[in-house]
C-alpha cells in the first residue's frame, strides 16, 4: 500500500461489518470469530464500541448482530447528492471522443431503461433518441448489460411482468432466447444489441454495479454498417475500460 492508513481498529470494524452485512442471518461473536482474523476478544471490543455509536445493534439470547439503522440515514444522504451522471460524463466524453460513436448513459426504472445522458458522434450520422426516451431492457444494450447483472428472483420478477413487443426482426420476443442472451452477456462481461431495439443500430452496452447496487449503464451506438469484428473488439476494450474508471471514481 503506498500510503499507510491510520488506525488498524477502523479496518477491522470494516471487516466487521462488510461480514454482517453479507450474511443471509445475523451472525452470533462466535461465528464472526470462526469467519474473521481477527481474535475474539478483538472483535467484541469493537462490537461494543460499533453499539454503542448505533452502528450495530444486538437482538435475542444468543446475541445476534445487526447492522444499525443509521445506515438507512447515511443511505439516505448519499442518494440525496449522488450523481451518475455527474461522475461518468467525464469518462464517457472520451469514450465518444476515442470511438466518434453515440454514447448513451442510463437508469433503470419501473423495468425500462431511462436515457440520461447522450453524447452524440462526431461523426455525421445523428441516432435517433432523445433523453428522458424509455427502451426496453431485453431489447437494448444498456438493458441486457444490468439484466445479466440480476440474481434469479430479480429475473423471474422481471420475466413476470414482461411482455414481448417487436421492434425490428432482430427483436427477442421470448423468454428461452433472451436467457441465452443474458448468459452471453455474462461470460463475456458485456452486452449486444444487435439491431434489436432500432432498424440500423448496433449497440454494445455495459452495467455499472457497484457493492451490489445497480446504478445504470452505458452504451456505445453506432449505425450497422459502420461495426466490423476489428471495430466491435477496440469498442469492447475501450467500453471495459470506462466501466471500471467509473466504478473506481464512485
């Protein structure tokens, strides 16, 4: 490490609480020390003191930890000033710059991708969408990209509710074809709308998810005859490369 931190104690309340925080059911002291390296005496000092300050609490005879509440406050105060769009423009301006192709940042809400931000091409073929536009999650990019990212329940809550529309013949329309897609985009670690969601466009998308929470993604859109195998390879470097300059500034 080039800077040595100060105060040891600090990261092993981390280490403390990134465990609790993990865990499916409160743990007990015994089975942080069977989980932990660090002693048991150790850990129930800082327990005491993570208590005490309200960022744990303990519940039930055998004493299980909980994280506090205040953490739905300090929740609550960085979504109050969190701002995606803010922390990526930077990154995905050189990325528009070094591919002269669309870049498109998104959300996702109510099951759709809400477009946040786009920075056309400089080349001279303008794409057509607008921000505030809504797409499909299993016909674009930036939707498949998050999708892949989903456990089974959110999947199966997803597939629920979902209905088919096709937007151009390349369109999945049911659910056998897009989990083979959404398996795709995992062992690969990216996305393809491959004229899915529009007549022409080709699309490459990438999730940004950070400690487990979806934040959005991004896409790279260029018109069909402009992508070739060389090209889509430089795109996906470059695409992986803004994903984690972004995640690693948030």
């Amino acid at each position: 490490m080039e800077n040595k931190l100060y105060g040891a104690v600090l990261l092993k309340a981390r280490q403390i609480l990134d465990y609790i925080a993990s865990t499916d059911e409160a743990p007990t002291l015994r089975e942080l020390d069977e989980h932990l390296d660090i002693s048991k005496p150790t850990i129930y000092k800082i327990l005491k003191t993570l208590e005490y300050c309200g960022y744990i609490r303990v519940e039930g005879e055998d004493k299980h930890y909980y994280l506090g509440t205040i953490f739905l406050q300090y929740a609550q105060a960085v979504n109050n000033s969190f701002d995606i769009e803010e922390i990526a423009r930077p990154y995905l301006k050189q990325l528009r710059d070094a591919t002269r192709e669309t870049v498109n940042l998104g959300i996702i809400e109510d099951n759709s991708v809400v477009l946040l931000s786009k920075l056309e091409s400089t080349n001279s073929i303008k794409l057509v969408s607008y921000i505030g536009g809504k797409m499909h999650m299993y016909s674009s990019a930036m939707g498949k990209a998050v999708l892949a990212t989903y456990n089974d329940k959110q999947l199966s809550e997803y597939l629920n509710d979902l209905t088919f529309e096709k937007l151009t013949p390349n369109t999945i329309d049911n659910t056998q074809r897009l989990m083979e897609d959404i398996n795709n985009t995992r062992r690969q670690g990216y996305s393809i709308d491959d004229i899915e969601n529009q007549p022409g466009v080709y699309c490459l998308g990438f999730s940004l998810v950070k400690n487990g929470h979806v934040l959005g993604a991004f896409s790279i859109s260029t018109p069909e005859y402009r992508m070739d195998d060389d090209k889509k390879k430089q795109f996906v470097t470059l695409g992986q490369q803004t994903q984690q300059q972004i995640l690693s500034a948030i």
